[in-house]
C-alpha cells in the first residue's frame, strides 16, 4: 500500500479505492442500489442548517453500515476525564518534566490505554469547552479502533511515528506533523516502538484556518499543505470480535462486531481527517523593532461565539530570523487573559533553556505572569543586536485557550512529573533600577 494523499484544507474532495472504480455513485448521494451493492451512509459535523461556508459532512459508501454492532458497555477510561474539581485550583506556573512512556515488557499501552488528561474546562455536555492530553503508547491499536462522539482531537506526535487507519483512509504522522482527526470520525494507531505526544481536544468547535486580515491573501499555513488520505478498505471478518471505542459525555464505552469498521470503499465531502507539515508554515515576524503579537504563529483556530477570542488556538515558534532593532528579542514578562499550554516536539525553548524539554509541558493560567528566565534575560539585554537565526532545529507549540483551564489529579500528583523547582528560574532576577 502507497500512501497518497488529496491536497487542500476543507476542500470538498472525491475518492474511490483504485479495486472498485465507479464506487460512487454519480449525480446523487443515495441511490436506491449503490455500485456494487454498498451501503451509503453520511457523517455529519454540523447541523443540516449551518451556512453553506459552515456547514461540514461527507458520504461514505461501505461494505456495511455502522449501526451493525452489539450495544455499548461502559469501558474503564484509566486516566482519561473531564472532571475538572478533582483537585483544588492551581494558579502557580506549572511545568512537567518529559512524560514517561512505559516499556511494552511492562505493560502494554496502546494510544486509547495511554491517553492522560492534564488539564481543561467547559463541558462535552454542553459542547463547549476543551481538554489537554499526553499520549504515551508502546504497542498498537489491533482489532480496536477509537471515536471522539464529543470533539475534535488535534494530535501532535512527539516523539515515534503514527500510522493511523480511518475511515477515509491513512495517514502516515511524524514528529513535526499534525493531524486532525474531527468528531466522530473513526481510527485506529499503528506505532513502531515507544512513542509520545500531545492532543488538543475541542467540544463544540471545529478547527479552521485563521483570518489573514492585513496579512493579505498569503502567509501562515497556507490550505494547499493540508493532506486528506485516499479511500482504502479491508473487508475483514473478524469473529473473534472487532472492539469499538466511543468517547461519550467524557466516559470510555466499548462496542463489539464482527468486522473491520475500515470498510468504506469510496466517499467525498468536506468533512475530512488531515494532516499538516509544520515546516511548511510561512512565518511572518517584525522586521524594525518590538515584537509582534504571538497571533502571528497560529496556525489553526477553534473559534468560540466571540468574535476575535477563540476557544483554542494551536500556535508554533518555528525557526525564523531575529533582526528587530533595540529590542528585547525573548518573549517579553507577560500577564494575560488566556490560558498559555506549551509543548516542545524538538530541540530547546528560547527563553527556557534548561527546564524545559521536548515531551514536556508547562502552563500559565490566566492571569499567572510568566517570561523569560533569569538567565535568558541577562544574556539577551547584552547581546550584540545583528541578524540572527532564532529558534534553529527547535520546534515549540502552545495552546492557547481562552477558558480558565483546571489542571487534573494525574497532572500535578499521580504523574510525578511536576517540576516542583520551576519558579526559582525566576529568583536571581535582580533590579537594575538607576534613578
């Protein structure tokens, strides 16, 4: 099987797997027979009334319908929750060390077993709200596959490769790449050794591209760069019992039936997993003096009902040229409404060069003022001002999220990852008032 893939972020696409040409049906969606006796069925991520630019579904023609499966059962969900008052509220600068990722000798962990929710608010309920996840897996998906019935999952690979199956087809994800993978869209992981990442889930939202404004037409993640898998299928018996996952309402429930659920010969719409090379974002920076705002490295938005604040923004600091004059380069100190979730994929954080480390994390709340370390700002309030490569072979995230987010019991004591010494980076700062 070669991997391919249909170019073009929210495009209405077309595919067939190349066994059945003519699969679709032609010149309507659901005919009284399909072409070689498949079922049609449709997905739909938002209402039948959303505006045409809104509204999102696609048509998948498969050996057999979803509905064919035993009732679901509750499923323990390990560490995964959106119990958000488990723990007393944190407002202090958070930051974890490199989550550990289990030997497969020990214990089998697979990307459903190995999700651990860190933090979030709002509620899946009222499809309104967001959750922060680390994945840590050892060993593949088999016979199992996974749905999120309460949002959209954008997953960040850290550290190994992910094969994911869908429903729509494959997609091979690599650390550097992001995918999408939206409500209700089924998928099952393929992984090749001990394997790490993070995961953005959205309740009630869907990730799109930002607005340019004066930017103009180009800049940022251009829609070209985003990759939707080809139609494949397998028509699997599976006897001895295929597992289906569903998140629903925040709990872990299981299905079972006798077949792959990776049955769908062809489909088109606009309602797509897909995947993005964060090496292809066209950066944008200031060139003359100050900064500009962090908003110019966004490059996917969730928004919420008001205009201009989003529920979640996935923002990266990729490799770029410093050459602002008479300025303090770093991240400036900082205070802000938005909640501030970081990751790092690769390489080292430029204001943070110690602590923090690729496959951790760290958060600063609403309101919880953060910036560069000590050391950082001395070094970058001598330096010689000339052109310079910021951020070389380093790739940092954040997500950003106007909800004030609770961190879980699993993130600041069961994990023993907390760095409990995080806020003495900021000790040996010292005044350097002159009146």
């Amino acid at each position: 099987f070669i991997l391919q893939y249909l170019s073009g972020f929210g495009n209405e696409h077309v595919s067939e797997d190349p066994r059945c040409p003519g699969a679709l049906p032609e010149g309507q969606n659901n005919p009284q027979i399909c072409p070689y006796g498949l079922y049609a069925e449709q997905l739909s991520g938002s209402a039948f009334t959303c505006p045409r630019s809104t509204n999102k579904r696609s048509w998948l023609y498969r050996i057999l319908p979803s509905v064919c499966h035993k009732p679901f059962q509750p499923l323990e969900g390990g560490h995964l929750t959106h119990n958000w008052d488990d723990v007393e509220p944190d407002p202090n600068q958070l930051r974890w060390k490199p989550f550990e990722i289990p030997k497969a000798s020990q214990n089998k962990m697979d990307f459903v077993s190995g999700l651990h929710t860190l933090c979030g608010a709002g509620e899946p309920r009222g499809r309104n709200g967001i959750a922060i996840h680390v994945f840590v897996c050892n060993t593949s998906m088999l016979d199992r596959c996974f749905y999120n019935s309460d949002g959209d999952f954008l997953i960040v690979p850290q550290q190994g490769k992910l094969l994911i199956t869908t429903e729509f087809g494959k997609l091979l994800v690599e650390p550097n790449e992001i995918c999408v993978i939206q409500q209700g869209m089924r998928f099952s992981v393929e992984v090749f050794g001990e394997t790490r990442g993070y995961v953005l889930e959205v309740y009630g939202a869907h990730f799109e591209l930002p607005d340019l404004g004066p930017i103009g037409a180009n800049g940022l993640a251009n829609p070209r760069d985003f990759l939707v898998p080809v139609a494949w299928y397998e028509d699997r018996q599976v006897p001895g019992g295929y597992m289906v996952i569903s998140k629903y309402q925040g709990k872990l429930f299981a299905a079972q039936q006798d077949f792959s659920p990776f049955n769908v010969v062809a489909w088109h719409g606009n309602y797509t997993p897909y995947k993005y090379n964060l090496d292809n974002f066209m950066v944008i920076n200031a060139v003359a003096f100050d900064h500009a705002d962090p908003s110019i490295f966004t490059v996917l938005t969730a928004k919420s009902t008001h205009p201009g604040v989003a529920l979640a923004d996935f923002v990266i600091f990729p490799p770029r040229w410093g050459v602002a004059n008479n300025t303090f380069r770093p991240p400036y100190y900082h205070r802000n409404c938005m909640s501030e979730f970081m990751g790092l994929i690769r390489g080292h954080y430029e204001a943070k060069e110690e602590g923090f480390q690729p496959g951790g994390a760290s958060l600063h709340s609403v309101m919880t003022p953060h910036g560069p370390d000590a050391d950082c700002f001395e070094k970058a309030s001598k330096a010689k001002l000339e052109p310079e490569r910021v951020a070389e072979g380093t790739m940092a995230f954040m997500f950003e999220s106007s909800f004030s987010m609770a961190v879980t019991k699993w993130g600041l004591k069961t994990s023993n990852r907390l760095d409990k010494n995080y806020y003495k980076c900021w000790e040996p700062l010292k005044s350097h008032f002159n009146p």
